[in-house]
C-alpha cells in the first residue's frame, strides 16, 4: 500500500515532467540548440515499444532539414536533455523520472539526413542502469547532475561514413503495467571520419524490446536490488 502511494504521488508530481535531447558536444564543444538533431513537434515520451516512432521519435523517420555533423572515429560524444526549451537552470531531467540511459548508432547505406533507421542496423554502444540499490541511484540522476548531460565515445573500429546517433532515456515511474515506461529518443546526424572496418552486432528498433522485458515493466518502487537494462549487450567496439 504504502509503495501504490508512493507511486500514485510520484507520477502526479511529474505527469508534465516531459524532456527531449536538445544539444549535442564533440569532443567537449557545444555545437548549439537543437543543432544536427532531428526535433520532435513535442516532448512527450513514446510508449508503445512496436511504433516507429520508438527509432528516432515522433516524426523522425526522415532527417531531409537537418545539418549533419562531422565527427572523427574514437570522438567523445555528449548528448544533453531538458524539459523545456533550451536550459532554463531547472532539473534537466524531472527528479522523479528514474531510469537507465542508452546510445545506440546506425550507419546509413547512403545519407544520414535520407535515413529512416528501419530494420537490423542499430548498435548499442553505451548504457547506464540502476547503479546503487542501496540509494537507488540510476544513471538518470547523474545526468541531472551533470545539467542534462551524459557522454559517450564513438567506437574507434567502426568504418568511415554517415550514422544516427540514437540517444534514449527510459523512465520507469509509471511502469509497473505495460505501457507505462516513457521512452525519451533523440536522434543526431554525423558523417564519421577516419575509422576501421569493424562489423558490430546489430538490432532493429523497434523489434529489440517487448512490453514484457523486465527492463520495461517493472516495479521501481519496492526497494529494487537489480534492473535489467532492454535491448542487446553493449558493443565495445
């Protein structure tokens, strides 16, 4: 009982706590407000694990207005959140929307601006979850932390070429039933240089996550000791 009200105040308290991915840093310099990014027409979370729009968001599937960043092989990448246009010096991230943080990235057969992300092209190449039971610390709150941000480094082995840069925050206060997580997706554009030959494992997305995944539903309230972070493993590179 005492874990439903906990739950019930929590969700009422961050119902309007929506955020979407607004910068991208490389290599440490702020490229600037939704620059190389495919914007959503809102910041409201995707829920339904089998949309399209779980790949790049609402109205992502095409990238035709967007500039495409150019970014070294091996980069050191940074993605930043927040709940309202632009930072606005408030939590990034609304405290009570806990949860992991994911990157993955998809090589374009041609162009990133013409790519839709559809099929078996995705690579996971960064995670965070639930990192101290005891406090119940999850990745979302250092971002909060860090203003929003979290990074990343660009495998240095994957070939030269155009790729989407997939940034994903799954919160899980309301899910506990399914649909219920709040799928928060970015999409950057980036035409990568240098770079090897390497052939990492990939995923369609959707297609990696079931509504039944214990990353997607699940009880975050009762004193969790373990999370399952959704989708494969995270490729090193």
């Amino acid at each position: 009982m005492k874990s439903t009200l906990l739950s019930l105040l929590t969700c009422a308290a961050v119902a309007q706590a929506h955020f979407t991915m607004q910068y991208i840093w490389v290599d440490g310099t702020d490229e600037g407000h939704n620059t190389y990014l495919r914007i959503p027409p809102n910041n409201n979370p995707v829920t339904d694990v089998t949309s399209t729009d779980l790949t790049c968001n609402v109205n992502g599937l095409s990238g035709a207005n967007v500039e495409t960043a150019t970014v070294a092989a091996g980069t050191n990448i940074t993605l930043e959140w927040h709940q309202h246009d632009q930072r606005t010096g408030e939590d990034a991230i609304s405290g009570g929307h806990k949860g992991p943080v994911l990157v993955y990235i998809a090589k374009a057969p041609s162009t990133a601006a013409s790519f839709d992300g559809q099929g078996t092209v995705w690579t996971k190449v960064y995670e965070s979850g639930l990192l101290d039971p005891s406090s119940q610390e999850w990745a979302t709150d250092v971002v909060n932390a860090d203003n929003g941000k979290h990074s990343f480094i660009l495998p240095a082995s994957i070939p030269a070429g155009e790729y989407l840069i997939r940034g994903e925050i799954i919160a899980l206060h309301v899910a506990s039933s399914y649909p219920g997580a709040q799928f928060y997706i970015g999409c950057a554009q980036v035409k990568v240089t240098g770079g090897g030959s390497a052939s990492p494992p990939t995923v369609a997305l959707p297609g990696a996550y079931q509504g039944s995944d214990p990353g997607i539903t699940v009880n975050i309230y009762n004193n969790l000791q373990s999370y399952s972070i959704p989708g494969p493993a995270v490729w090193s590179g």
